[in-house]
C-alpha cells in the first residue's frame, strides 16, 4: 500500500534526520540556541497539508482557476510562516543550568531544566524529552517574562555518576504543520545513590532493642516534643501526646546517648557485593533517621564520620554511589 | 511519531474544529443546487448533533455516508460532471463530524475541508465565494492552530480574536510569497487535461430554445459579459449581442445546426459604422460566444460559423477575453445558397395550421416578389395587437397557433419563434436568433455591463438583395424591456452625478478583481514586464525572477516574525520608550532593573532629572505593583505623562 509505504519512508527520514542532528558530544552548561542548532521538518500532517495543497495548485494551474491559485499559494505561504514561526521558538533561546536532587536508583530522578530567553517572543508550550532514550514521558517548558524552567522525570538503574541523556527540546506550534528542534546535551554531573536494602538487619553497633531501652530513661529528662516532620523515626513519635494534641508529636533528645554506631564495609561479609552497599546505603538511611551519629568505613578509603546530618548522610551515600563497579 | 495513546479533543477545540467545517462548506453549498445543497447541508447538521456527545458507532457512519452518496448522485440525475464531484465532496465533509475525536481525526478533517473552497472556485470565481473561501481558510487555520496548542500542552484561553489575528500575522507574513508566486510562476498556455463539465447546467443561452423555457433566465441578475469600447459605441438599440442561431423547429423547440468544421462562411458586406471593443465574458462551460451584431473576423482562440455565430475553439470555463470588431451589416449572405434557403423555410408538418393558413393569404395579397410588405404587415400586427408578459401559460401542440390567435401575449421567445413561423410559412426565409441586448453603462470605470437577464431572442429574415435582416417583434411591442439603458437602471433621475449606486461600485470592483487576478493567464504573464520595455517573459526569466522574489520574500517574513511581539499594555509601553529614551546618556533602563533602582542610578548621573523621573516612576510602580488605582482612566493619564517625558540633553547647568 502506497500509505504505508510514504509512512515508513517518512518515519525513515525523520529517523535519520534525528540522528543527524544529535550532538556529538556533552556541553557545558548555560547554552544558547542558535540558528545551527535548531532544525525544522514537517510533521506528517505538514506532508499532508503539502500534499493536499500541491493537488490543489496543481488543478487551479491547469485549469488557470486564479481564485483558487491565490488562496492556495496563500496557505502555502502561511505554511512557511509558519515553519518560520517554530523555529523562532527555539532560537535565541539560553538553557542556564540542569540539575537534579540525588536518588536513590531505581526511582526517578527529577531533572530541572531552567531556561532564560528575551521577553517578547512568545515561548509556551515547548516539549522537552529525552529522545526516546527512556520511557519518560515529556514534559513542557513554558517561558513566563523570559524564564522557566522544566521539570523531566528520568528513570534510573544502576548507582554512580548519571549520563544525562540528550535532551530534545520540540515544538510542532503554530500550526502543527512542522516540527522544530534542538538538542541539548548537559555536561552536568548527577548522582545517582545505591538503592537501599528492602528488608535487612537492623543497624548495627549494639542491638537495637537495647539501644532503645537506654534512650527512654535519658529521654524521659531531656526531651521535647515537636511537631512531626517527615523522615522522622516511628519509635520517635509520642504517640500519646499526639493523641492528646490531635497531631504528630515527635520526642526529641538534645543529645542521644549511646547511639554513635560505626557502619563497615568489612562487617556485611558474606553478601554479594552490589549487596552490601545495599545494606549500608540502608543502615546509612536508617541512622540518619533515627539521629544517630554514625561513621561509614569502606575498603580503601578514609572513614566518613562519626558526624550526622543531611550533608553527612549525603556524603556517604556519595561514597557508596561511587564504589567501583565489579 | 507519537508513540503515545491518541490525544483526544477537547469540547473547545472540537467546537472550532466543527465551526470551520461548517464555514469550508458554506461556500461550496451556496453554489450547488439549492435542493442538494439543503439535503447535505441538513445531514450535516445532523450527524454533528447526532455525535456530539459520542460518537456514531462506525457501521451506522457507514451507512448515513452511502445513503448520503446515493441521495447526492439520485438528485443529480447520476450525472457525473464537475458539479456532482463537489456536492460529493460536501457530502463526505458534512459526515466527517461524526468521527472527529481525537487531534488526529480533527487535522485530517480540516485537511480535508480545505478542499470545499477549492471546489468552491471551481463552480464560481465570484467576490462571494472569494470572501466566505478566505473566511473558511482563516478559521481552519485558526483550528489547527488550536490543535498545535492543545499537543503542546499549553492550552491557553485565547480569545477567538487573539487567534485569528496571530493567524492572520502568519497569513500576512505568507503573503509576499504568495503573491510573487501568483504572478511569477510559470503558467501553462493549455491545460494539461481538461475540466470535467458541468452536469447540471446553469442558465444561460444555450444550443435550444423553446417557448416558455427562459423564465428562470430572465430573473437571473448575474453578470455575462462586461464590454468595453474604444472609439465608437452603438446606440442602445443597436447593441444586439448575438449569439446562437436557430434553423430546427420542430414544432416546439428551436435548435441550432451543427455545422461541419470547414463550411464556408455566408459572405458579408460591412456598413459604415466601425465598433472596436473587448469583451469579458463570465464562463458559461459552452463554447459559445456572443458578439455584437456582426463581427467582422473571428479573434484568436474562436471562430465563426457559416451563419456568423461565434465559437470558442475551448469551453469557457473561466473568465474570458476577447477583442473585436463589429460592423452593422450592409449586406449579409446576399446570394443564398438554395440548400441553405430550403433550410430557412422548412417546418414541421402538421403543427400550427392557423397561422400557416394566414401566411398563405398574406402571400397571396403580397404577391410573390413583395417579401418587405409581408414582414412589416407582421410588425404591425404584432405592434397593434399583443402586449408584453412574462407571465405566460404553458403551451399546447400548436404553440404559434396559440400565441397568435389566443393568449397575444408573451415575451421574446414566444415573440420570434412565432415570427419566424409566420415567415417561413409565408415563404421568407427566417431563422430565430438568441444573445443579448442592451447593456447597461457603468459610469464607473466607463465600460458596459450585460447581464444574464438580459436575455434576448429575435429573428432574421431574408431579403433579396440585402440578404439576412434583423428584425426584432418583441421591440415592436415593448422596447423599453429589452433595451436595458443608463437610464432604465441607475438613479440618473436623482440628479446627483456624485451619487453611485451601490451596484455600480460592487461591479466596478468586481470588474478589477476579474481584471487583476481572475483572467491572469499565461498571455498575460509573458507581458507582465511590457511596461518596461521587456516584451516577452519566457519561463526561464521568470523562474529567475520567481527564486529573487522567493528570496526576497523569506527575508522579509523572517525580519518580520523577528521582530518582537509589541507589548500590548500600552502603559508598559509607554514605560519601555521612556527607558530606552535614555539611551542616549547611556542610563537605560536595563531589563531587569527595579524602577527604583534606575531611578537612583540617573540620579546620580543627573541630578536635574531625579524628581520628575522620581514621580513618574512612582505613578508607574503604584499602577503596576498597588491596588489602588487602577481604573481605565488612571492608566490613561499615566501613558500621557510617561509619553511626555523627555529628558533635555543637558543639564540646566551644563548649559551655561
């Protein structure tokens, strides 16, 4: 069938003018869309419009139908304005930075695209994804007094440093007749953290029943409630007088006595080793939830701690991410 | 591309996908026939009510499309032609709503009805269809525009006149190419295949005329053919556009003869009164033309018959033109072949014995050689007796018989068929000859207009020595109805010579649209440059042009989409000059720059301006940032004061 046929050759070209047109290498950010980056092609409905207008010119040229030749010149000229008009979209337009809060792999990380451009033109409705790379799906990037920024869920696998893939940035407006684009491909680093360990042992470094048992006598003098914030550790919440206020209340010691525990590499042995880091990504989570100061050792390295903190945690969970893969 | 589900429409964007349909398909109805136009027009409405809610299950969309397809080909007669193709057209369009849900079916759909202007033009070139054409284009892209947005995710409320202004920008930026294509690109002299005819025939003179059979004609105020003359121009009543001339009677209805390529043309002596004039002819899909009466030569592109009647060598299909001469005839086909003279006075046998037996006494009192006596007996006669009607019964067997001795009354064609009769029976040789006459003279613009209720039969005699004659017996009984003149239409009366009416100017401007863009053709595009010296355009020189104009053209739409949207707040406006105003002492306000920070900035630089500047930057902050005024006229005054600010170029101190 001729259809079919025209539509695998059209799927054809756009395949191989996307490739062509993808950046070689990774770019550091901000970057501005000039007029070589950005390229136009017609969609399949702009074949279609082509298509039907060429019929149409062709008959009123044959028949001199000179009413019937101007409106159709006309559409034709409004087509490519509107080519014109979807590549000013994009030009000009300044990606300052992409960036990203670390996760764990396995979940989606939420990469931010913030782009800058002159007020005045109108730039709505731009489509950011990741060609195709991935399943995410795309999002829009709408700039408001010449700044947005874009929001782009991209799944994760596998621990350490993420390769951001390239990013297209695609609008079919005005008319839907063609479809501008532009690749960018950020040279950001983004970390990507071990996924922690579903079910495991509990932390190490005294049992934690007794661990508990000490914290309630020290606790009894010294804490405080607070309001409940999330993250907080179940065994925290002062179930009663939450009850009593109608909110979570949260105990909260000045300073956890006995709760310093050291996590080492050497004392998951027995477990694979993509395993291990797992488990220590997951006690690392655990301590920091529980307000324990805890010290990461691993093979090779300085140890991190004994401190607490996002920034500790963070810091261990950048040592774990970037353990060598084997 | 979209590897995702089929993204559905939205109530709005459907609403404006429907709307443009129903405009692509306003224009083609009109010019369809009113029965098949109310037929689609109705089904139409009806499958979109039908389906506004859900859609119509396919089986049942199937079945509404053939019944719609039958009822269009059962009232075209199954007559395929040019007019059925596009009522078929319509037909489709006006079912299409029933499966319009998703973006993809709304696209095709308006692809799709971007073809009801274009077969819109194929029936009718005239200034209605051009309008309601360029409106129905406006909406549909106006529509796919919508769609663009609702795929981008961004769906703002945009106003309906927001959108088909920025469709219009895009027209607008479109338009030089448009046009320099228009005029530049190559045109072909021949078409490569011809147009399929009409099947259902429009009025207009035609190869038949029967006695009764003219009345939609008459009422028909379109235009036929507009004239202009140089030189000399006939009197009202000389103006005789003739056209197809008629030797079959067969007791009913007169037809012309198709005469053989190559017969030779009846020879003819011209009068003293020469006529040069152009002829626009509106098409007609048949090869005859009409000229006035009697054109010396044939021009380029036409011939003439052996009985002078002139013919297109193509039908006109579109608007023609065509530059002749004419001459009142002195004498025409004085010698009569003897074939040709059987032919002039045959009739049917056994049809109108009364009117044959009054010729018979005629003759009789004439005498043989006294031809003249007997037609003018016959003007008389109709002059005393008969009266003018267009209200005329339907006629029986004998419809001379009828209209002489009973009703007396009629118009035209039951005028001339019934002379001719009389004539041939009385042994003249006549024939019934149809065209136009008069003309009505628009002042403006200085050129005749004939329109199809002008629509005129009469009759040509033979009379030896001067050959064929024209006599006219309508004229005899109401001259004023045929001979349509300034005076009979325009609101001379009024006195006003200032004053035009209304038609005058829609046809003038009518006249110039046929004239700069409807009759363009290949002729005219080879000396499109004559003025300036270049005489002939080949293809070659005008694909050299056509890519100049093309590239000229892209220049212009990209400096004109660069250009940056005007801010439409007319007090940020106002804000944006001051701030660029100063430019000049390089204090501009820079983009991103607080008002408050500007302002301390000047300040610093030029003392004598930080109070009025100050004050005004206050206005400006308490209008955009405070709640308090922020009334129509409040906004008013500050654009007056922030327009009147202009910093002197030095400082008060400076100057000294």
């Amino acid at each position: 069938m001729p259809v079919a046929a025209a539509r695998r050759l059209y799927l054809r070209v756009h395949a191989i003018a996307m490739v062509f047109t993808r950046p070689r290498d990774p770019e550091s950010l901000p970057a501005r869309l000039d007029r070589r980056r950005i390229y136009v092609l017609p969609t399949r409905f702009g074949l279609f419009y082509a298509v039907a207008l060429m019929t149409m010119l062709a008959g009123a040229l044959n028949y001199n139908n000179n009413p019937a030749l101007l409106l159709g010149l006309m559409l034709a000229g409004a087509g490519l304005a509107s080519l014109v008009a979807a590549q000013m979209q994009l030009s000009d337009l300044q990606l300052i930075a992409a960036d990203a809060e670390p996760v764990a792999a396995g979940m989606p990380l939420e990469l931010r695209l913030h782009a800058r451009a002159e007020p005045g033109r109108t730039r709505r409705g731009l489509r950011l994804d990741d060609d195709g790379t991935s399943d995410a799906g795309p999002s829009v990037l709408n700039l408001d007094k010449g700044a947005g920024d874009a929001q782009l869920l991209l799944p994760t696998e596998r621990r350490g440093w993420f390769d951001v893939p390239k990013l297209r940035l695609s609008t079919t407006r005005p008319l839907g007749l063609a479809r501008a684009w532009a690749y960018v491909w950020p040279e950001t680093p983004l970390l990507v953290y071990p996924t922690p360990e579903p079910h495991g042992p509990p932390l190490p470094g005294g049992r934690g029943e007794s661990a508990q048992a000490r914290l309630h006598p020290a606790g009894d003098d010294v804490h405080h409630l607070r309001g409940y914030r999330a993250g907080d550790a179940r065994r925290a919440i002062a179930w009663k007088s939450s009850a009593r206020r109608d909110t979570l209340m949260v105990r909260e010691f000045e300073q956890p006595i006995g709760s310093e525990i050291v996590l080492d590499w050497h004392a998951t042995s027995g477990i694979a080793y993509e395993g291990r880091i797992s488990r220590l990504a997951r006690w690392v989570d655990e301590a920091e939830r529980e307000g324990r100061r805890f010290q990461l050792r691993l093979p090779g390295q300085t140890p991190l701690g004994p401190d607490r903190g996002p920034s500790h945690r963070h810091a261990c969970l950048r040592a774990l991410a970037l353990m060598p893969h084997v | 591309m979209s590897r995702h589900a089929p993204l559905p429409l939205d109530a709005r964007t459907r609403a404006w996908v429907l709307w443009s349909t129903g405009a692509s398909l306003l224009p083609l109805l009109l010019q369809l026939p009113p029965h098949l136009a109310a037929a689609i027009a109705a089904s139409a409405v009806a499958v979109t009510a039908l389906s506004w809610r859900r859609p119509i299950p396919g089986l049942l969309r199937l079945l509404i499309a053939l019944v719609l397809i039958a009822i269009v080909l059962m009232l075209s007669r199954f007559s395929i032609g040019r007019d059925t193709g596009c009522a078929l057209l319509a037909a489709m369009l006006a079912v299409k709503p029933a499966e319009t849900f998703t973006l993809r079916d709304g696209r095709s759909l308006m692809g799709f009805a971007l073809f009801a202007p274009f077969a819109t033009f194929l029936l009718d070139q005239g200034p209605v269809s051009l309008v309601l054409g360029l409106v129905a284009v406006l909406l549909v892209l106006a529509s796919l525009q919508r769609m663009a947005d609702l795929e981008s995710g961004d769906v703002k409320a945009v106003g309906p006149r927001q959108r088909l202004g920025g469709v219009g920008r895009l027209l607008v930026v479109g338009l030089p190419i448009a046009l320099a294509a228009f005029w530049l690109f190559p045109r072909v002299a021949s078409p490569m295949w011809g147009i399929p005819e009409r099947a259902m025939a429009r009025t207009g003179l035609s190869d038949r005329m029967s006695p009764g059979d003219w009345i939609d004609l008459m009422s028909d105020d379109t235009p036929a053919l507009r004239v202009r003359f140089f030189g000399a121009t006939p009197a009202p009543a000389q103006m005789y556009w003739r056209g197809p001339v008629m030797w079959d009677f067969d007791g009913r209805t007169w037809t012309q003869p198709r005469w053989r390529p190559g017969q030779a043309q009846a020879s003819t002596e011209p009068g003293g009164v020469r006529w040069d004039y152009e002829m626009e002819v509106e098409p007609t899909d048949s090869r005859q033309l009409v000229a006035l009466d009697l054109p010396l030569d044939a021009p380029g592109g036409a011939y003439l018959d052996p009985d002078h009647t002139l013919q297109a060598f193509r039908p006109l299909n579109s608007i023609s033109r065509w530059r002749l001469q004419s001459a009142p005839p002195a004498r025409f086909d004085a010698d009569l072949p003897l074939a040709e003279r059987r032919y002039a006075l045959a009739l049917p046998a056994g049809f109108n014995p009364r009117t044959l037996a009054l010729a018979h006494q005629w003759r009789a009192q004439a005498g043989a050689g006294n031809d003249a006596a007997i037609v003018n007996r016959a003007l008389a006669w109709i002059q005393r007796d008969f009266a003018y009607t267009l209200e005329t019964p339907l006629l029986g067997r004998h419809t001379v018989d009828e209209f002489l001795f009973e009703q007396k009354a009629g118009f035209c064609e039951h005028f001339s068929s019934s002379f001719v009769v009389l004539m041939r029976a009385a042994g003249i040789p006549a024939r019934v000859v149809t065209g136009y006459t008069g003309g009505y003279r628009n002042p403006l613009g200085d050129y005749w207009l004939v329109r199809r209720s002008d629509a005129h039969a009469w009759a040509e005699v033979w009379l030896r020595g001067r050959g064929w004659v024209r006599v006219d017996p309508t004229a005899a009984v109401a001259p004023e109805r045929i001979y349509d003149t300034l005076e009979s239409r325009s609101s001379a009366g009024t006195g006003f010579e200032g004053v035009r009416s209304f038609g005058d100017v829609t046809d003038w401007m009518r006249r110039g649209w046929n004239d700069l863009v409807v009759s363009f053709d290949a002729q005219r595009q080879e000396r499109l440059l004559s003025p300036l010296g270049v005489d002939r355009l080949d293809w070659r020189t005008l694909i050299a042009l056509l890519a100049g104009a093309i590239a000229l053209g892209l220049l212009w739409m990209v400096w004109l989409s660069r250009r940056s949207e005007r801010e439409r707040d007319p007090v940020l406006r106002a804000w944006h000059r001051l701030g660029r105003r100063y430019r000049r002492f390089g204090l501009e306000r820079m983009p991103s720059e607080p008002a408050s920070t500007w302002v301390s900035r000047v300040a610093a630089a030029r003392p004598d301006l930080a109070a009025e500047l100050g004050t005004l930057s206050q206005h400006f902050s308490d209008w955009r940032y405070a709640d308090a005024q922020t009334g129509e006229r409040s906004a008013r005054a500050l654009t007056r004061a922030l327009r009147a600010h202009r910093p002197p170029a030095t400082s008060p101190g400076e100057r000294r």
